[in-house]
C-alpha cells in the first residue's frame, strides 16, 4: 500500500513510518517541519526506496493538493497537528490553522484526488486523535471513555482537536469520503520531543534540575508505548471499518506523581546519584488552567473488531524509554535549545 502519513516527522508519525516501510508500505512523509519535528527519527528509513519526503505546510492548500495528487495514495494517516496543550495555552492561534484549517485543507484535497480517481472504495482517510476530545473524568474506575462519550473539549488543543475529529466525519456523511478514525491515550518512548512530561523528567533528572510537577500531581492518565500506538494505527487504516472510530490506550492509568516516581526509581537503579533519590528532584508547581482530572480509555472495540493488544508493559516500556534517553544524548541535546523547550509555558492566562 502506498500510504501518504502526515506529520511523520514527529514523535508518533516517525513510529508510523518506521512501522509501515519495515511491512513493506510505501511512504510518502508529509510534514512542515515545525518546532516539534526531527529528521533524525527516521534516519533508519531515510534510504529506504519506499521512503519519499515533501516538506508541505497542511495550511497551504496548494501545496497539498499537489502533493497528493502527485503521489496518488491508497491511502491518507493524517498526524500533522500542533499538540502540546501549554502552547495552545498561550498561543492558540497556530492550533486553529493548522488542526483545524490544515484537517480541512487536507480533506478538500483527498475529496478531490479520490472523486478524480472514480471514488474508489478501498481507499481510506484515517484521521488521528486523542482522548483529549472526551474532556476530564471523575476519579471512578468504572468510568471510561468509549467511542460513544459524547465530546467536551477544555482546552484549545483538544478543541481543535475535537473540531478536526467533527470535519472528518462530515467529509464521510455528506461527501462519502471512505474516513476512518481513532483517538488515543497519552503515548510515551522514544524520539519524544523534550517537553512533554516524561522526557522532562528524565533529562532533569540527569541534569540535576527540579521534576517540575503540575498541582498536586494526582491528574491521572493513561499510558501507551509509541510502537503499540503505531501498530494499532496501521490495522485501522488496513482494517478499520468506514465512518467508525476506535478508541486506543494501554490499559495503564497512572497519576503523575505515580509515573514520575517510577521514572526517578528507574533512573536510580541505572543511573545512581551519587547520594540521595532522583525523587529528591520533584518540585510542585502552580497547577495548568484547566487541567482535566483524568483520562481513561475503553479500548475493547479495537481490541475485539481488529484484534489488537498492546506488546509492550508500562513497567517494560518507561524502562526501555529510560535505557533509549540515556543512550541518546546526540538526539535530545539540540533539541533543547530550540524555543519554548525548558521554558514553563501555559502558566498565565
Ligand atoms: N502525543 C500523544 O500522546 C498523542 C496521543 C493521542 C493522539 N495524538 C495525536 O497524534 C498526532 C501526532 O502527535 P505527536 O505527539 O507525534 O505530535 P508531534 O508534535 O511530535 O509531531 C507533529 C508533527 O506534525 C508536523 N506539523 C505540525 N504542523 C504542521 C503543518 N501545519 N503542516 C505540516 N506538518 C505539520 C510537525 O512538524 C511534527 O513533525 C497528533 O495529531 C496528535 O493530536 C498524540
């Protein structure tokens, strides 16, 4: 299948690509390569035959439309998005034009391509999401999110994130756009980006700086290893139903408090201080405006209509995450230095 994966430059997306070129796919990576992007992620497929790269902004519709009918996919993983909720804090602005606009942008474009093409029916556009979109729950086991939890987004990112998610499936009801789409728990695992909170804790950690900590730290979420995500999302885009979505997430809610403990335990046990607990570190600062209490998923859709189980245990997981920071410092350390990393953003309103 020859599969046009946008934002594959990214944390999830370079998982994406590397899954799908190890399966044999073709790739065609579609990314603008903001802030949050890194060539390096997919250096181990860079060569491949079935890799290409279009560097194409998802808020430039003509670029898009070229770049799709050029390559003339099978099928469409749409990723490119702005997603870290303390930028949408303070800056918005970017997560309406390219979640919102960019989504539109790219459906006109695969509207067109796949009405020019006789409107095949195989072919698929498969539309990325988070949990976010369902809003915060209540600190109840019982309470999950299933793919029928009615929206209620609280933050910029997830409200245009959820917006996206309605356009999507508008493109499907009125035009037939052949849509799948799916919405995920928090991911963690290699190549991500050093300011979402386990990466930051890790690198702290070993820089000898406050494990900054949001409120009191008991916001739970709930955990998935990248490459359990990015197998999850290529059956969905194989076997996915049209017009259904399927909720993703590893089954493993933890507070934030809980993971960042775990992670100074790990790192206590590779790497030991000298004296004293990583956990020494942990510092709690003024709480997120609006941070939403707790995220869980219900995955059985996905796990009875397509068969997927996560491989990866979040013991396994955050240990095998640790192993990959300590050994990576030539990936992690220019990235900091780019803007905003390191800096406590969506504080103010
Ligand atoms: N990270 C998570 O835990 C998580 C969980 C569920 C869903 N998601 C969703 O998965 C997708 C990928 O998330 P991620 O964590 O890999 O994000 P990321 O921030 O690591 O990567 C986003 C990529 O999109 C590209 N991009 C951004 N704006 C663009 C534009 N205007 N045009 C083209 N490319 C653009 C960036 O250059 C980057 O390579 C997003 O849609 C996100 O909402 C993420």
């Amino acid at each position: 299948m020859k599969i046009l994966v946008t934002g594959g430059a990214g944390f999830i997306g370079s998982a994406v690509v590397r899954l799908a070129i190890s399966r044999g796919h073709q790739v065609v990576n579609l990314d603008a390569l903001t802030y949050a992007a890194c060539l390096d992620n997919l250096a181990s497929v860079a060569d491949s035959p079935n890799y290409f790269f279009e560097q194409a902004d998802i808020r430039d519709r003509a670029a898009v439309d070229r770049v799709v009918s050029e390559h003339a996919p099978d099928a469409i993983m749409h990723l490119a998005a702005e997603s870290h909720v303390d930028r949408s804090i303070d800056g918005p602005e970017d997560f309406v034009d390219t979640n919102i606009k960019g989504t539109y942008n790219l459906l006109e474009a695969a509207r067109g391509y796949w009405a020019s093409c006789g409107k095949p029916d195989g072919f698929r556009f498969h539309h990325i999401s988070t949990d976010e979109v369902f809003g915060s729950l209540p600190d109840d086991p019982a309470l999950l999110f299933t793919e029928d939890t009615p929206y209620d987004p609280r933050s910029p990112y997830s409200a245009s994130k959820a917006a996206s998610d309605h356009l999507v499936r508008a493109w499907h009801e009125t035009y037939g756009l052949p849509v799948v789409l799916s919405n995920c728990s928090n991911n963690y695992g290699p190549y991500h980006f050093p300011e979402k909170l386990i990466p930051v804790t890790i690198l702290n950690a070993i820089g000898g700086k406050p494990l900054p900590v949001y409120g009191d730290g008991s916001n739970i979420r709930d955990w998935l290893y990248v490459e359990d995500h990015a197998d999850a999302l290529l059956l969905v885009v194989e076997k996915g139903r049209i017009g259904r979505s399927y909720n993703i997430g590893g089954g493993n809610e933890r507070s934030n408090i809980e993971l960042v403990r775990t992670l100074c335990a790990i790192l206590d046990e590779l790497r030991p201080k000298a004296d004293g607990s990583y956990a020494d570190q942990i510092t709690f600062v003024t709480d997120r405006p609006g941070h939403d209490a707790r995220y869980a998923i219900d995955a059985s859709r996905i796990r009875r209509e397509l068969g997927w189980t996560p491989a990866v245990t979040l013991e396994d997981g955050l240990r095998k995450t640790v192993e990959w920071y300590l050994n990576n410092e030539a990936w992690w350390r220019p990235l900091q230095q780019r803007k905003g990393v390191g800096v406590r953003l969506g504080e103010k309103v």
